[in-house]
C-alpha cells in the first residue's frame, strides 16, 4: 500500500494542469492568500476523501479476496485502465495550441472563494480515486498506516507547498523562475500528461491484476 501511495501522490504533485493555474494565483494581485486558499483546498479535498474511506472501512481492511475488497481491487483496475486509455487517446490526438486559460485574464479580480474552488475543479479526480481505493487497505491500528496516509496526503501537495513557501520567502526570486515555470508546463503540458496517465495508469492496473490472481 506504501509504495502505491507514493507513485500515486508523486503523479498527483506533478500534474501540470494545476500546478500552473496556481503559478498564475501566485503572480496575481493578493497572490499569496489566493495560493493559500487553493493549497488549503486542495490538501481539504485529498483528506475530505481518504477521511470518506476509513469511515466506510471503520480502519480495517476488507478480509482479502472477500466481496469488498475484490469490489476494490476491480474498481482499481477500472480507474487503471481509464488512465492508460487516456493517455494513449491524449497521445494520438493532433497537437493543440495551449495559450492561457480564458479565467487568468481575471485572475487579479478573483477571491480567496474562487481559488479555492478552483482547486477542486483541477484536482486529478482519476487519480485521487486511485488514492482512495489504496487507502482501503489501510490498518488504522498501526502507526504505519497512519503516517502512510498523512504522507500521501502532503506528497500529493508538495510542490504547491513549496512554490507557496518560496513565493513568501523569496517574491521577486520566486516570480521569475515560476514564471519560467509556467512556460515550460505549457511547452510540455502535453507530454506530462500523457507521461503520468501512462505510467500511474499502468502501475495501478498491474497492481490490480496481481492483487487478483496473487
């Protein structure tokens, strides 16, 4: 389940589509609070779902091979597959223009509500599911588990993290390169995308299909 989580919520921190509407909340006007409201939101969501799982799970794992957990493990194997699927249709498709998306040119106008739900809009929903079905196995009577979870949880928000941090530490250093940032996220957003669908889509799937047969 560890190292599931990990390759989960390092393609969650990746992802370009958010990481570069946050660049742009952090060069707007009060950029600081908006990136907070999106970074709050954004790590609210992630535990809004695992905290879901344990309830329905009371923090211990199905029996395995019992209904539940294969239910889970199919269910896992469904969001794999889509995720492959995706990426090889994001893959053949003819290449597309990416200029900036139609709300930055009101960015400096947005609210602290407006960040934050745009958190919720860009959030990798195939791949928090992802999260959520691996959390199942999740033994909450373990410390492990626990930090498993929390781990999980911040991994998948580490890179808004940092660029918040640096953004108050360092604002004229921090515009510049995330500005940098930015334009290289457009420039690849295509073959990042493509990349994380594949592998995170693959692991989950082969991980899947093992945790059947095993």
């Amino acid at each position: 389940m560890v190292f599931d989580l990990i390759v989960i919520g390092t393609a969650i921190s990746l992802g370009p589509l958010h990481n570069s509407a946050f660049i742009l909340l952090l060069s707007s006007r009060r950029g600081v609070r908006k990136g907070l409201a999106f970074l709050l939101s954004w790590l609210a969501n992630l535990v809004a779902v695992i905290a879901c799982v344990v309830l329905l799970t009371g923090g211990q794992p199905p029996a395995h091979h019992s209904a539940p957990s294969t239910a889970v493990v199919v269910a896992k194997l469904a969001i794999g597959l889509a995720m492959v699927l995706y990426g090889v249709h994001r893959r053949r498709r003819p290449p597309r223009p990416h200029g900036p998306p139609r709300w930055a040119a009101r960015i400096d106008d947005a609210s602290l509500a407006t960040a934050a739900g745009l958190a919720w809009l860009l959030q990798p929903w195939g791949l928090v599911g992802a999260g959520a079905a691996t959390a199942v196995d999740a033994n909450l009577s373990t410390v492990n588990a626990w930090l498993a979870l929390v781990g999980y949880c911040l991994l998948a928000t580490l890179s808004l993290i940092v660029m918040e941090m640096y953004t108050v530490w360092a604002p004229a250093a921090a515009n510049a390169r995330l500005t940098a940032l930015r334009d290289w996220l457009a420039h690849h957003q295509e073959q990042l995308i493509v990349t994380l669908s594949l592998v995170a889509g693959l692991w989950v799937a082969a991980r899947s299909i093992y945790e059947l047969v095993a």
